[in-house]
C-alpha cells in the first residue's frame, strides 16, 4: 500500500521573505507539515490493525484522525505550490491567465469582491483553519470556502485551487495574533499560473462529481 510523503519545497526557505520569513517556512514544512504526513501513514497503520483485529471500539477516533491529517497534507502541498516570490496582483488575460480571471470575475462579480471574501473568510476562521477558493463542479462555479481545522465546512466535491493558511503556525512567529495582517500579505505572494492550471485541471473533469450512474 502506498504511503505518503512529504513533498520538498519548490523554492528555498527565504524565497517568500519577507511576506513569510525563511524560519516560518522550515518550521512549517519540516514540522508541521511533516506531522500530518506521519499522521496520516499512523492512523492507515491503526486502521488495518483493527481491520486484522476486528477490533472496531476506536473506529470513530481513527476515521476523524485519518480525514484530519490527510486534508492537512493535502492542503498543504497546495499551499507551498499556490505561493511564489514573483507572485501578486491580480489574474489577468495579459499574463496567460485570463480563463481563471474570468471565471473569478463571474462568480464574485469582481477580482476586488474575490479578494474581499476570501480575505475574510480566511481572517476570520474560529480557532484553526483556512480560506479556500474552490472549484464547485456542480455549478461550474468558483467558490470561497471556510475550512474549520482541515476538513471541517466543506461542499463534498469541490477542488480546492487556491488556499490561504489561518493556523496560527503559519504566522505567530512574525505576526503575532495579527491573523489579518497576514492574509493582507499573502496576496503578494499569490502564483496565478499555479492557481490557473488547477483551475484548468478541475474544469477537465467532467465526472468529478457522480450524481447518477
């Protein structure tokens, strides 16, 4: 059975500085990232002992410990990939990105009211969590979702493109309690082309979401 692993950065620690500073990027990735990778591969471990065991009193611990760890390794190898040192500004059709733009332009009527609503969403997550822009395949749509912990909020189906990290272990150290100052200053880091390749990518997939056989 395959195991996950944690992927290497696609920049150098220093490289989002000073929006993120090059200590908050290895702590994160080499630690914080790195547990929830662990976390996953413990809990499929626990999981097939039971399974061998048919012992089954710990089921709802393991399959909440399993949808935890694996969302955040998920949303975290999104996140290192959704930021570049070069990123910033707006999607736009000039840069090769204008199918992502419209499509934002069409869902929330403006870049400005996109940028609006994901910042919020993002700033103002209770506790621990993350703003996502989204993929609906049901509608087409983008959407912005409030992700609670990992996992929490959340449409069944929906492709996460782009996601800001509202965990305090994303920012503390530089930050403070500032949450908000933190989302402001990510917008320059943003890399649109990323954003837009998976956007493409989840527009392809037409049977993403399977209503009916």
């Amino acid at each position: 059975m395959p195991v996950y692993t944690l992927p290497e950065l696609p920049y150098d620690y220093s490289a989002l500085a000073p929006v993120i500073s090059p200590e908050i990027i290895e702590l994160h990735h080499d630690k914080h990232h790195a547990a929830y990778v662990k976390g996953a591969n413990d809990t499929l471990d626990q999981l097939a002992e039971a399974r061998d065991k048919e012992s089954w009193g710990a089921i709802n611990g393991l399959e909440k410990s399993l949808a935890f760890h694996l969302s955040g390794h998920i949303l975290h190898s999104i996140y290192w990939q959704n930021m570049t040192g070069d990123g910033g500004g707006e999607p736009l059709a000039a840069d090769g990105v204008g199918d992502l733009a419209e499509a934002v332009a069409e869902s929330f009527g403006s870049f400005a009211g996109f940028k609006g609503q994901l910042t919020k969403a993002a700033a103002t997550t209770q506790g621990s969590g993350w703003g996502v822009l989204a993929y609906e395949p049901l509608s087409g749509r983008l959407i912005v979702e409030q992700v609670y912990d990992h996992q929490g909020n959340v449409g069944q189906g929906a492709t996460p493109i782009l996601v800001f990290d509202a965990w305090e272990h994303a920012f503390y150290l530089q930050y403070k309690n500032q949450k908000v100052d933190f989302i402001d200053a990510m917008w320059a880091v943003v890399d649109w082309q990323d954003v837009a390749k998976r956007h493409a990518a989840a527009k392809s997939r037409a049977d993403a979401l399977l209503l009916a056989p």
